[in-house]
C-alpha cells in the first residue's frame, strides 16, 4: 500500500478520498487555490500545498502545479478524483514519468476512451451494441447536417471529448441544426478544448443505465451491478438509484457481461463506468466509458457494503480485486440526491453566496451524507455548485425512497437559493414511486415537481410571528443588567405595558408575498402564550426557543421549527414544509432604483463566453445576444423584444458580476 497519497482534486471527493485513505493508514496531502484556502478538505488532510489562482485551469488543470506539489510533498501516488485532471491521458502519462502512481487506469485506456467516436469504433469491434450515429472525423457544418438528415431527427449533438453534459444538444428539425451546433462547439471548445462533434439517433424515452465495473492487473474484472441515472437536468445525473428498477436477472447479466467486455477490450485497470441507453424494448446500447470514479458511486457502495475507494488504491498498489464475480452480492436499494446552489424555477441557473445556514439529517447506516463545504463556506463561481451528495439505503425501493423523503426534508440550507425543494418534490411524484423513468422524466412531469413545497404559506405564519416576539424577548433579556431583582416587573423585557394590550404587529414578506399579522401576549410570566392573527384568522399559541429551535403549541398542535437568520432574512423549516420570510422594511421614500429596463442584466457571476451579434445591430424577440459561462454551465441572454443592440459593456473573456448590466437594448416602438 502508499505511503503518502496526494488529492488532485477539491470539494466533496477529495474529503471522501481522504477518509478511506486515513482509515488504511495512507498520509494524505490535499492541494488548493485561491478560493480554496479555507476549505474543509484542506483542513482534513494530513498537509496541503498552494497550486495557484482560483480559476480552475490555473490550479486544479495545472498538471505542472499538481506534480510540483507531489514531488515536494513526498507522495509516491496521486488520486484525481472525478474531474478536471481524472480522464486526463496526459497527466496520466507524465504521473508516470515522475515515477508517482496515478489511481486510475493506464493512460492507453484513458485515451481510447478519451475521444467518443474512437470509443464507438473500439466498442463496435468488440461487439458492443451501438446507437445509430455519426462518428467519423469529417466535422465541417454541411457534412455533419448531412449526417443528421441521413440519421433522421430528432438527434443528439455530443462532444468528442465530452462529459457531464458538457457540448450536448438534442436537435428536433434540420432548421435548428445550425445554431445548436455553433453551440454545442462553442461549449465543448470552452470545456474541453476540442468542439469536435458525433451524432446519434436520439431515442424516445430511454433510460439511462449504467454498469460500475472493476479489473486488476491481472486481467480479472467485474460489474458491480447497475445504477439508473435517467433523472436528469440539463443532461446531467441529478438522483440516482441502485439498482435500476425493473431490470431481471438476466438482463442485469447481459448488461453486466457486455460492460466488462468492453472494459478488457481496452485492457482496463481500476474503477469504470460504462453507460447505456436503455430503450422500451429493453435493448440497450453504449454511449461512453468512463475511464474514472463516478459522482453517483456512493449508492453502488450503499448496495454491495464494498469501499470503491479502498479498491481502486488497492488495485493500484498491485493487488488482484478483492472478490471476484460470484462473491459479489446485491443487497436493498439505495437513492443518491445532488444537493446544488442552483434555481430550479430558472432553468436550474448555478446560485453562489455564503452557506450562512446548513444543518443535515443525522447520519447512519441508513442515511449518508458526503460534502465538502460547512456552515459560513462560500459557493463561488470557479467551481461546480453542489453542495453535498444526500444518500440513503433501506432494504426495498418504497422504504429507501420514504427515507429520501424524509431526509431531504430534514436537509436546511440558508443563505443561497438551492434545488432542495425540486429534489423533494421528485422524490415524491406519483411516477417517480411507479419508477416510469427515463431521460425526459423532468420535463415531461414538470407541473407536480416544479412548485413550492409549502404551497400555503399560511400554515406557517404562526410560528414565523412567535419566533420573533420569542427572539425580541430573548434578545432584549441578554442586553439586560444582570443582578436585577428576577421578580420586579421592570426586569422583565417583554414589552409591558401598563393598562395596554402587549401588541407586536409585523408586516412579513412572504415568498415574494406581503402579510399582516399582529401578535398579542396573554401573560407575561413563564407559561404566557400569544394570541397570533393574520388573514382574518386568530390562533392560540405558546413556545419557547431552545437555540434555532423553536418548541410550538399551536391550538394543542405541538411542532417543531427550525429558524436561520442571515443578513436581515430568515428561513423557517418544518417537516415538509420550508419558507423564506423577512421583515418588511419601512418606506422611506427614497428614490427607486430599479434598473434601466432597456439594459439587460447578468443573471450570475461569471464569464462572457460570447456576443452573438454585433452592436447596433436589429433583433427580434428571444433573438441570443451573448453567452456567459459560470459554474460549468453557459446562459444564453436573449433579446426581450423586437428592437436593436445599442451597445456591449463588457467583451468576450471579461468576468462580470451577478445583477451587472451587460448592454443597452432598445425596444422598438
């Protein structure tokens, strides 16, 4: 085994990395950026070195910064994580020169499987079903439009040297062929450094099934069964399941067989994933090998009891795979839920702030948790938004997918908008339980998942009110002097009043919506309760606050509440149920501000990737003006009206801030 193990990698997978790795006894040395400095996988491992400047191809894609590190640290290995370096030939190769292990398969693997359409030409050999498609190197717009129309729409656009929904595009007619190809280049040009394109039959309502296997030195190698990955937004994973629902015993097999197969075709080494589509016929077919550790590993780790960390290192140290295929067994099932700052209710744009609220679900055999960031960390620009991967194990479907449920209900996030709510919501979908998943779930379900989870606000403003006449009190106490007389009533800072009503009325915004409520104290020694009215509704109701925690009556209704407070706003969480709400503040009347509605406004931080016209130029509506680039993920502005660009304030390359104004616009009249 290593002696000293070096983390290519941040974030959430670097601290699980480091966690196997500190359970076998292996040092471990974590590497970080700017941005990084603080971050909790620095702090976890044993050491950590400085790689550079927080945008990622000055640090973690720095291959030189990375192996300076090591060298300078003593680490005889190097564990890439998923990501920036992980499928990287290059960075495999060079791993090697400098005499470090890389843990992962030979750099020969990585680059067969590195391109998608060498990978189909290689699989095609191998008698691995293929989808129908264009794979060829002719990449010109009249030849791969030619392509498609011989394919017949609708089709896929990938990238070459593509992932994650990175360079991906579904064309419905030749007449959106042109633009979603510019597109899909310009995405994988700025992710990966290649636009090269392949095309593919797009298939109608496929699932997406893909098998984990493992191969040692030896030539041995196994699937690890399947994970279901057809819940996806954007063409990325975002809840997982092993093992897929539905799937008998012998297709399993057939799937597994053909996954290992592929895997020694390309003499493979370690932890892959090879990914099907799998059609309503059940055929199935390869899409792309993944030469790495995938995100969703940790629900094939929940329904086999193995460690997939331990064997990769172990596998790399030489070992042969620790079991062999009849030894592997299946057992319950298990949910993976990807916890992101993002917006579902705008197209799932990437959130960044300050995490000034996290508190999770206590973890156990049954629930686990894996993430990389605490309470007051910041998500920023530089990075993928995820937040935390949510997992969850129980003996059956329906009892592992109550217990996603209760658990994502349990998980509260301040400070940043986040995906929470959709992820519950999904969770709970009639079709969701009946499992009649594919590809398009989301879409095609968007009415039931796609709203509020507490949809009647109103069921809260009870304890919205006593929390903060609770708070007030409590507040008001702590200022007090100590050493008073506890029984003279000019101790007590409850608001006394004499021969007055003790009245608090707040005006609470809502969920964007503004409601009156006034709350008055029955008493006012220990026991007192409130009487709360709003909406032309009066209810008795007593607590008291044991740190964020509030204990509420209700009418002999007894709750428990959790409350965040961050910057003036506050978050209130119950079981099923979460809501924002804050205090409105008095109007002043001070100048509105609003901004010029002719100018259009960055809708995150991040980087203008491209204008796609030229100033002073005429638009129509949705016409896309400019594309701006943040968190892995590219928005496109797109004019509001018929009218003309008068001006770009910002030029391609340049970095802007969220809220910014990005040009002038004007409407014609």
């Amino acid at each position: 085994m290593f002696s000293k193990l070096l983390i290519a990698n941040r974030g959430e997978i670097a601290c699980r990395i480091i966690r196997t790795a500190r359970r076998l006894g292996v040092a471990t040395v974590a590497v970080y950026s700017d941005a990084d400095r603080s971050a909790l996988h620095v702090e976890m491992a044993d050491e950590a070195l400085y790689i550079g400047p927080s945008p990622a191809r000055e640090s973690y894609l720095n291959v030189e910064a990375i192996l300076g590190a090591a060298r300078k640290a003593g680490a005889d290995a190097i564990h890439p994580g998923y990501g920036f370096l992980s499928e990287n030939a290059t960075f495999c190769a060079s791993c090697a020169e400098q005499g470090v292990v890389f843990i992962g398969p030979p750099a020969s693997a990585i680059e067969a499987m590195g391109s998608k359409s060498a990978a189909k030409t290689i699989m095609q050999q191998a008698g691995v079903p293929l989808v129908p498609g264009y794979h060829g190197e002719e990449q010109d717009t009249a030849h791969l439009k030619s392509a498609a129309d011989d394919i017949g729409y609708p089709v896929l656009l990938k990238a070459v040297a593509g992932g994650g929904g990175k360079g991906m595009r579904a064309v419905d007619d030749e007449r959106q062929f042109e633009a979603e190809l510019a597109a899909a280049q310009r995405e994988a040009a700025n992710a990966f450094g290649d636009q090269a394109m392949l095309i593919e039959k797009y298939l109608q309502r496929p699932r997406h099934v893909e098998i984990q296997v493992f191969c040692d030195d030896a030539g041995n190698g196994v699937y690890l069964y399947e994970r279901d990955c057809s819940i996806q937004r954007r063409h990325q994973k975002i809840l997982e399941e092993a093992p897929a629902p539905g799937l008998d015993e012998d297709l399993r097999r057939r799937m597994g067989d053909t996954a290992v197969q592929a895997a020694k075709a390309i003499d493979y080494r370690g932890a892959g994933t090879v990914e099907f589509l799998l059609d309503r016929d059940g055929e199935f077919y390869f899409m792309e090998m993944n030469t790495r550790l995938q995100v969703e590993h940790p629900v094939t780790e929940m329904i086999t009891g193995l460690d997939l960390v331990e064997w990769q290192l172990r596998v790399a140290a030489g070992e042969p795979l620790p079991l062999c295929q009849a030894e592997l067994t299946l057992d319950g099932h298990a949910f993976e839920a990807r916890i992101y700052a993002e917006d579902p209710l705008r197209d799932f744009l990437p959130a960044t702030g300050t995490l000034s609220y996290l508190s999770t679900p206590t973890e156990s055999r049954h629930v686990r948790i894996d993430s990389g960031v605490r309470q007051g960390d910041e998500i920023s620009v530089y990075y993928d938004p995820m937040v935390a991967k949510l997992v969850v194990w129980d003996e059956s479907r329906p009892r592992a997918l109550q217990r996603l449920a209760n658990a994502l209900a349990q998980f509260r996030i301040g400070g940043l908008t986040t995906n929470i709510d959709f992820l519950y919501n999904l969770a709970s979908s009639a079709a969701f339980h009946r499992a009649e998943l594919d590809t398009g779930f989301i879409e095609r379900h968007r009415e039931e998942i796609f709203h509020q989870r507490a949809d009647d606000p109103g069921s809260t403003i009870p304890l919205a009110a006593l929390y903060l006449v609770l708070a007030q009190q409590r507040d008001a106490t702590r200022a007090g002097a100590p050493g008073k007389d506890p029984w003279s009533p000019w101790s007590e800072a409850n608001g006394w009043r004499l021969n007055e009503p003790h009245l608090h009325r707040y005006t609470l915004l809502i969920q964007g919506e503004s409601r009156e409520v006034s709350i008055e104290q029955q008493n006012r020694r220990k026991g007192r309760s409130y009487l709360v009215s709003y909406d032309g509704t009066t209810v008795r109701a007593s607590g008291e606050l044991q740190g964020d925690l509030l204990l509420a009556d209700l009418e002999g209704h007894r709750l428990q509440a959790t409350i965040a407070e961050y910057e003036g706003d506050y978050s209130l969480y119950t079981t099923g149920a979460a809501i924002q709400f804050s205090l409105a503040s008095a109007d002043l009347g001070e100048e509105d501000n609003t901004a010029d509605p002719n100018s259009l406004c960055a809708p995150m931080t991040g980087t203008i990737v491209s204008l796609l016209v030229d100033e002073n130029s005429a638009v129509a509506r949705d016409d896309p003006l400019l594309v701006i680039e943040a968190m892995k993920m590219e928005h496109t502005i797109r004019a509001p009206a018929d009218g003309r660009v008068v001006d770009f304030y910002y030029r391609a390359g340049e970095l802007v801030d969220g809220g910014a104004h990005l040009l002038e616009f004007r409407a014609d009249e």
